[in-house]
C-alpha cells in the first residue's frame, strides 16, 4: 500500500504524520503543490513487455494527463534486481538535488520510495502501481529504489530532452530511512 511519513527534518525516527489513507496522503501532498493519484487501471503488462507495448497499453491515460499540462514527451525506465547498474542508478538518487523541471512518474509496477525535503519537513512517500506522483521543479528530494528493485514507470517530461538533477550538497538524505526490499 502507499504510505505517507512526515517528519521534522532534525527528527528523523519520530513522524509527525505516518499514515496509508489515501485521501490524507493526497491532501498533505497537495498542500505542498505535489500530485499524488491514483490511476485506477486494471492493466497490467507483462514481465517481459518492452518499452512500445508498455506505452501502447496505458496510451489513453497518458494522453489524458498530458493534454491537461503542457509535458511534452515520456518513456519507460525498467529497474530489476538483476541490473548491471542497479547499485550505480540508486546511488545517483539517493543524494538530494532538484530539477528545473517537474518530475513525474507513474509506478505501473513495483514500487520506489519519493523523499521530498521543504519548509523544514521531510515527506518520504511510499509509491506503489497504479501510483503517480508529479514532484514539482526545484523542489529538494531523493527517491530510493532499494538494494532490489524491481519496478516499471513511466516517467513523463516538461522538456523533450528530460532532466538533470541538480545536487544541493546536502546530506540530510543520509539521516532517513531508506527502502529495505
């Protein structure tokens, strides 16, 4: 189930708010301009869909979202817990940074673990399939896939040429919890 845990940002084993109503999770979320919904779909590809039948499956979805937003292009990033590179991509986002434009992604399996860090409060989300979350632009945050991933999104962009993460320097993503799968 998806989760919601806000914490102060000096308090990082105490959350002021832990909770897996969905109604709650999208209201706080909502109060800090982040989308959280659900895409209520019952599609689901199969394990070995490539990224074309992936975008073919949820299209009429995907048109829906981004005909009411100005995003102009989207993919597919497939994580599994036999990556080469597994170790490399979670240690790229685990550092918080930013990005001049928004992040979304819509979780169509699996699950990844959102850190968002404003106004002195730390919201870790817990997303899981049929989730979409829209982090906006220059918000600090990090995501944590866990030692074993194994999820499929589709990310979708402001810019046609994606994003660059934009690392802030600080390390408070250290002092919080991370994915355990």
């Amino acid at each position: 189930m998806s989760q919601l845990k806000i914490f102060h940002e000096n308090a990082p084993s105490k959350p002021i708010l832990d909770t897996l109503d969905r109604q709650l999770i999208t209201a706080s979320l909502r109060k800090i301009n982040v989308r959280f919904e659900a895409w209520n779909t019952n599609k689901i590809p199969k394990p070995n869909d490539d990224e074309a039948s992936i975008l073919q499956l949820f299209q009429a979805e995907i048109n829906e979202f981004i005909k009411d937003h100005a995003y102009q292009s989207y993919d597919v990033v497939h994580m599994t817990p036999d990556h080469p590179e597994k170790l490399l991509a979670r240690e790229k986002f685990l550092t918080e940074h930013i990005h001049k434009e928004d992040e979304i992604r819509f979780f169509v399996r699996g699950q990844g673990l959102f850190t968002l860090h404003i106004n002195n409060k730390v919201y870790s989300i817990l997303c899981e399939q049929n989730d979409l979350i829209s982090v906006p632009a220059n918000l600090k945050h990090w995501f944590d896939m866990g030692q074993n991933p194994d999820f499929t999104v589709i990310r979708i962009f402001d810019n046609p040429k994606g994003w660059v993460a934009h690392y802030t320097g600080d390390d408070i993503a250290k002092n919080f919890a991370i994915l355990e799968n």
